[in-house]
C-alpha cells in the first residue's frame, strides 16, 4: 500500500488539550505484539518522534497537559497512543465501547488489541444516535465545540469527530469512514486533484464491518466536504495531511 499514516488532532479548549484519535504510541513500539495481530497487516513504522506524546512533548506541552482522548473508533491504530497520556479520560461512542471492550464476540476479539487499554483508562461512553445535525445526520455533543457524528460501517461503533475550529471552519475528522479520500472529494483541500487509490479501497472493504453502511458514510462526507466552512480530513490518507498541514 501507498504510505499510510495515522492523522491525529490536537485541540487547545477551555478543558485542557484534546487529542481525536491517538495514533500508535511508545508502548507499541517498545512492545509490538501489544497491537495485536492487525499490526502484521499494516507494518508500523516505530518512530516515537512520529508519536502524538513526542509531537506534542516538541511543541512545549507535557502528556498531561491532555485532558481528553476522542476517539472515532477503537481499532489498535487509533487507540495506541492512548497510554501515553493515562490521564487523559478515553471517549468512545457506547455502541463501540461495548462491542470492543463490555460484550466482545469473536469477531471483536480477534479485532481489537485489549492489552491496548490493560492500563485501566476512564472511558465516558457516548450513547447515540444524538440530535439532528447536519444532512441528515446525527450529532453528539462529546465537549464543548466537538460533536461525534456516528458513522459506523468501519466498525460497529465508529463515528467522526466534528471540531469547531474557529476561523478554520469546522473540521471533521472522519476517521476510518473513508480510506481514501477521492472517495469524498475530487481535490485536496488546497484544490489538488485525488486520483484513485484502490489499494486503499480494497483494504476498506477488507476492513468493513458493515460493507453496505461504506458507500452512505462516503456520499454523506462528500456532502459536508462540498459545504462552504467544512473541511473533512480522514486518518489515513497521507494527501490531506501534507496539504492540511503545509497550508
Ligand atoms: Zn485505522
């Protein structure tokens, strides 16, 4: 596959600082059979520079200068770099805190990597679906300024996590709604065109839980992604994160 990254947000808010999404951290570099079996698939690049603790230790901050941990789903690249910050309070929907960590079946078993959260984080679940929100879609207020819009497909709970970012508009970070993201939109945010990955595609629907929700969650990105003052970005298309981040 293209070189596939793991995009995080960091927010500065009134509580503290937010990270959506964690990443992988130090402990899975140190200790990689911690990622479960997934990990064979996808090959991390052990970097701790590359970590969300080591890019955000670079700006100034201390880890525990995170209060709080959103994240768009629990699947071991995603929830990784948690431990790094075992202050921080871990939200997740209800829907995928139950099927990954309170009633796992086989399926979830096999899926998440357990030992990922075995440092006993406080979780605050998000029961949905929430309240209208935009193009049909639902919202749920997680913390002042940022709304998980559930999106599940990718996984039983998955939602994006939607930042009001100020003069940058909103930002919304779909996660692992969409792999690659000429499947939301036919330029970057700076007006590049996007080909087509099928790589990409073709792990998606490797990856889908619920392939038939995928194409929904994609036309409903392209939707916000076409509406003036929003900005959709997904983990790990590594396009949108050099065009996000060289603007
Ligand atoms: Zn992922």
């Amino acid at each position: 596959m293209s070189e596939v990254i793991c995009h995080v947000l960091l927010c500065e808010t009134d509580d503290g600082l937010v990270l959506v999404d964690s990443g992988l951290g130090r402990h899975d570099f140190a200790d990689p059979k911690r990622m479960g079996p997934a990990r064979l698939m996808l090959r991390p690049e052990r970097d701790d520079a590359k970590t969300a603790v080591g890019q955000i230790e670079a700006l100034g901050f201390r880890a525990d200068d995170v209060a709080h941990i959103v994240l768009t789903h629990m699947d071991f690249d995603h929830i990784g770099g948690a431990a790094d910050f075992p202050g921080a309070t871990i939200h997740t929907t209800a829907d995928e805190h139950d099927w990954a960590v309170v009633n796992p079946n086989l399926t979830s078993k096999l899926r998440y990597a357990q030992k990922q959260w075995a440092y006993g984080p406080t979780f605050q679940t998000h029961a949905g679906p929430g309240d209208p929100w935009k193009h049909g879609l639902s919202g749920i207020e997680v913390l002042p300024g940022i709304t998980y819009v559930p999106m599940p497909g990718h996984t039983r709970g998955h939602a994006a996590v939607a930042v009001d970012a100020g003069e940058r508009g909103l930002l919304v970070h779909a996660g692992d709604a969409v792999f690659d993201a000429s499947s939301y939109a036919a330029t970057s945010p700076s007006g590049t065109p996007l080909t087509k990955v099928r790589r990409m595609r073709a792990f998606e629907t490797a990856m889908a839980e619920d392939r038939k929700r995928i194409t929904g969650n994609h036309a409903a990105l392209r939707l916000l992604n076409d509406e003036d003052g929003i900005t959709v970005l997904n983990a790990h298309d590594k396009r949108i994160f050099d065009d996000l981040v060289s603007a």
